[in-house]
C-alpha cells in the first residue's frame, strides 16, 4: 500500500502517480485529498486489485480495524457501502 499520492513526492496526474506506485510494487495506491473527481480517474486508469492483493489489504485492515459493539471488519465494510449508496 502506497503512502499518500497527494504529498507530491511523485509527479503527474493522480491516475500517473497511482500507476507508478503500482509499478513499484503497491497493491493500492492512496490519494488522501479526499477528492471524489481524483478517485475516479485513477480507478480508471488502475487494474482491479489482485486476489493476493485483496488477501494481503483484508489482513492488514483486520489488524488495524478496532470492533465496537461487536462489529467485525466484514460488518463495518458492509455498514460503509451501505451509508456511500446513500450518498
């Protein structure tokens, strides 16, 4: 997983510099300015993750995500796609 694309250690369009951490290794690559226009282009430009990529991010999220209320890290995922479908 890249470090934040937007901190402007690489050059080029959002969509090039998620390319060039991809190039360089990284399953993801994390434009952190939360800009919706910016996403897109690059989800656009990327290949789908891997499986072993997914594999890889679903462990590294279970070791970072704190439950509350019993919720698991599937639960919380679905909880978020279901509050950004009413976006």
């Amino acid at each position: 997983m890249s470090d934040d694309s937007n901190m402007n250690a690489l050059t080029g369009s959002q969509a090039e510099r998620a390319a060039a951490c991809v190039a360089a290794g990284c399953d993801a690559a994390l434009p952190c300015n939360g800009v919706l226009e910016d996403n897109i282009e690059i989800a656009k430009a990327l290949p789908e993750l891997s499986v072993e990529g997914a594999e890889r991010l679903a462990r590294a999220m279970a070791l970072t995500f704190t439950p509350q209320g019993g919720m698991d890290f599937a639960e919380a995922v679905d909880k978020r796609d279901t509050l950004l479908a009413l976006a």
